[in-house]
C-alpha cells in the first residue's frame, strides 16, 4: 500500500508545481497583437450597409445609432445585465444535491468497549464497516436566508439592467445631437470648398501679377505693398474657414463610423425649416424631469442602494434551513442499506442584532443623500432647458442677421463685377468683394448649422427619445424614416405636442433669463449637454 501511495503524492505533487509555474505573467507576441489589431479593425465595420447614394440628415442619424461604436457598447452592457439577471433568478431556488461516492481503507474500521465503572473490555475488537463500499445520495435544502438575500439581489439586477437601459438612451442622445451638429457643418463644407479652392487659386494668381508689377516699377511701391497685404489678409481668412469646413466631414464620418477611405457625399437637399422657438417653457421642464435619463438612473441607483442596506438587515435574522433527502450505503454490514431523512436547523448570531440601529439610521441616511443627489441633477436639468431654449433664441436671430448681411455682400459683389476695369485696383475689389461674400456664405451657412447645433441640444435637454427600441432589425432606410417621422411629430408644434385635450400655447411664455449652470459630473451628466 505504501509502495502504491507514495507514487501517487510524487505525482500529485508534480502537478502542483507545474500549476505553480503556469501562474507566471505571458505577455501577448508580436504576432498575437497583430492578429488582435487586425480582428478589431474588422470588427469596427462588420456588416455595414454599403454607402452607395448621397446621405440625407436622417440617414446619417441612422447611421450613427445603428453603427456608432460606443452606442452598441452601452446596448451590450444593457444586455449583459439583462443576463446576469436572468441569472440571479435561479438562486432563489431551493438548492438539490446528487452525490456519489467510493471509498476502500488498507485495514478495517472498528472498536472496542470498556466498561465505564471497572474499564474492562467488555467486547471482541469488531467492525461494522466494510473495507470497499459505494454511497449514493440525493438531497433538497433551502435556507430562507439565503432565499431572502437573492430575492434582493434579483431586484438590484433588475433596476441595474434599467440603469444599463438608461444609460444607452442618453448615449442614443447624444450620438444623435452630435450627428445634427457635425452634419450641417459637413453639408456646409460640401457646398463652400470649391468656391473657395477657386477663389484662393485666384488670389494666388493676383499676387503673382502684382509682385510683377513692383518688380517691373508699373506701380508705387506703397501702392502695391497694401494691394498684396489686402490680398494676403483674404487668403489668411479663407484659408482658416477651409480648416474649419474640412474637418467637419471627418467628425461626421467617425459619428457614423464610416471604414477608412468611404467617400461621403451628403444629398445638397433644402435646408430644413427650422422649428418655432418654444413659448411653454414649464411644460418642457416637467418633460425633462420625467424623461431625462440621468435623473431616471439616479432614481434606480436609489433602489438599488436601498435594497442593499434592506439585505444587511435580513443577515441579522435567523437562519432557518429545511432538508430532505434519500441515501444509499452498500455496507453489508448495515441493517438498512437505503433510508429518508428530514431535518430542520435554526441559528442565529445574537451579537449582531445589535448593530440593527446603525443599519437603520444608515438607511435613512442613504435614502436622503439619493434623493439630493436626484434633486441636485434635476436642478441642473431645469437649466439646460432654460438656457437651451435662450440659445437657440439667439442662434435664430443670428441667422436672421446672417442673411440680411449674404444679401448686402451679394449686392456688393454685383456692384464690383460691374464697375470692374483692367486696371489693377479694380481687380482687387472684385476679388475683395468675392471674399467677403464668400466669407458671409461661410457665415451664414454657420449660423444656421450653429441654430440647428442649438436645438438639438434643446431637444436633447428634455430627453425624449427618437428611435425605435430594436435598431438591430430595421435596415437604414426604415430607420431613417421612423427618426424623421418621429422627430417631425415633437417637432412640430415646438419639441412635443401638447397632452390631449390642451390647447396649443398662444401666448408668449416666461422671459428666458438662464440661471447659473452647477457643475454636475457623471456618465453623459447633465453638464455634458449644457
């Protein structure tokens, strides 16, 4: 038996330190990271439809939401923590042990009696246990301790699956406020950077003439020195302008998480009318505060919170656990070799009922600092619809203004196309003047993106949602359609429509005087949108 024994703890031994060896750091190769970056990257743009026609506004909103990476990162947690409550449900289940087992001895099992007044040996050495025997079992037991601690995580599994929910609605958002953002910006781009390449190529060639003419003495010195300098400043001004368009198309190709090298080309559509400027301002506060995500987490957070201090408070109380089961032993040597068994067991740690006022007070406690922590986000909320809805106020009459100033430099340029001789000067105020319409084009076309940019961040302050729940199963264009249908509808009577049976609002609401803006933090918090 020793000579069998001794081998198998060599072996077992030997096992443990090759075990002991493998816990030692292996960092990727080359080849492995290679391989990592490559899958990743096709990863990035799995399954897209392919962008074969010009891109209208709703479609590059669903485009965004249904491509965006960090959009479908947030719809993979929320369904990680749909799992893991799907999970938690089994624990509220009474656990059912099977068991089987072998076991043999080198020796029999056995004993002795004494007597317990002379200490003399009152039975022959027996045993009631054979050397070599097979057991066999099948048991139930349920603690309604443990029963009471997973009914609490269950609920907190459920209210962090709608916090996980939340937080994709407020990233949905977002995407969404980006996408109107940055495509204005892109169309605008789209519709100016020829006419300025053209007419940056035409300042070139005036520079050239007029450094020929001072080398060549046609001209006086000073004359042509501020001819060149004025050229110059316009070059400077519509080359930054070009900095500014020509980026916008790339922020808008990464919201819509285009492969590298697609060309974008965005449909030269009208402009979009803008909606009204919103008059009930109380109406869409009490939307907000009913809508937003963040606040809507935070009030699950509370649950959640509550319903941990609720199980500390349930391990204070007795632990009461009920079995049942059937055995198996194939000891020959026993007078039933099957049998039942039924139990009831109670305990309870009595030191620590005492620490059941604390855990009280810090309930109330928690509860009071969610709720200000609620409180203190709708706060911040209330301001960014206030201060959304001044904005966009100020974007609308900054158009206004943008317009009135393309049509004087249109105008203007008609004027100097007219008056134009051959004369060195003249060609620089024509060129001047193409400038400067160009330049109010460029404006124009800003402000009008910048209004577009201010309403959706007024429509991203009340929280409403534009998308249909499963983006997964609608292609591009059906989804597209279900954005503008439901955009079209809140937007149509200023954000949202009013409840059955109130009538439209006629008379101006209250002056839009913005309050301070507090700092609020968090995943996508309320400072984000301001």
């Amino acid at each position: 038996m020793y000579r069998l024994t001794l081998p198998a703890l060599a072996v077992t031994a030997g096992l443990g330190l090759s075990a002991c060896a493998n816990l030692e750091p292996q960092p990727y190769d080359a080849d492995q990271i290679r391989q990592r970056a490559i899958s990743d990257q096709a990863q990035m743009y799995r399954l897209q439809e392919p962008l074969n026609q010009p891109v209208t506004f709703y479609e590059a909103a669903a485009r965004a939401l249904k491509y965006n990476l960090d959009y479908r990162l947030k719809l993979m947690e929320s369904a990680l923590a749909s799992n893991l409550r799907d999970v938690s449900r089994h624990e509220l289940l009474p656990q059912i042990v099977a068991e089987a087992g072998y076991s043999d001895r080198s020796n029999d099992s056995g004993g002795t009696s004494i007597g317990i007044e002379d200490g003399e040996e009152s039975l022959r050495p027996s045993t009631s246990e054979e050397r070599y025997r097979s057991t066999a079992g099948l048991g139930l037991s349920w603690s309604l301790l443990d029963f009471g601690l997973a009914y609490y995580e269950n609920q907190q599994k459920a209210d962090q699956m709608l916090m996980a929910e939340e937080r994709r609605r407020k990233v949905a958002q977002n995407v969404l406020r980006d996408v109107r953002n940055a495509y204005w910006r892109a169309l605008a781009a789209q519709r100016l950077i020829p006419q300025l390449n053209v007419l940056l190529a035409r300042t070139e060639v005036a520079l050239d003439a007029a450094r020929e003419a001072q080398r060549q003495g046609l001209l006086p010195r000073q004359e042509v020195l501020a001819y060149q300098r004025a050229l110059l400043d316009s070059t400077t001004l519509l080359t930054a302008r070009r900095q500014d368009l020509e980026l916008a198309k790339t922020e808008l190709a990464a919201l819509m998480s285009l492969p590298p090298g697609t060309r974008l080309i965005l449909a030269d559509e009208p402009e979009m009318p803008l909606p009204p400027e919103v008059t009930d301002i109380e109406r869409l506060e009490q939307l907000a505060l009913q809508h937003r995500p963040e606040i809507m987490e935070e009030w699950y957070r509370k649950r959640v919170n509550q319903n941990d201090l609720e199980a500390a408070k349930l391990r204070l109380w007795p632990n009461i656990t009920v079995s049942a089961g059937v055995q198996y032993d194939s000891n020959d040597y026993l007078y039933n070799n099957d049998w039942t068994e039924t139990g009831v067991n109670v305990s309870l740690n009595l030191l620590k009922l005492l620490s059941y006022p604390d855990l009280d007070n810090a309930q109330q406690t928690q509860g009071g600092v969610d709720d200000l922590r609620r409180t203190a986000l709708s706060m911040a909320v209330l301001t960014q619809v206030r201060v959304g809805a001044l904005r966009y106020h100020l974007a609308r009459e900054e158009l206004q203004y943008s317009d009135e100033s393309l049509d004087v430099d249109e105008d203007l340029l008609a004027y100097a196309k007219a008056a134009a001789s051959s004369s060195i000067g003249s060609e620089l105020e024509v060129i001047r003047a193409e400038s400067r319409y160009l330049l109010s084009q460029y404006q124009r076309e800003a402000a009008y993106s910048r209004a577009q940019a201010a309403w959706g961040r007024l429509f991203n302050s009340v929280g409403l949602d534009v998308m249909p729940e499963t983006i997964a199963q609608h292609d591009i264009q059906t989804l597209a359609r279900e954005i503008e249908n439901t955009m079209t509808t809140h937007e149509r009577q200023g954000i949202i429509a009013p409840h059955p049976g109130q009538p439209a609002p006629t008379t101006p609401g209250p002056t839009l005087e913005p309050r301070p803006e507090p700092a609020v933090d968090g995943q996508g918090g309320a400072k984000d949108a301001v």
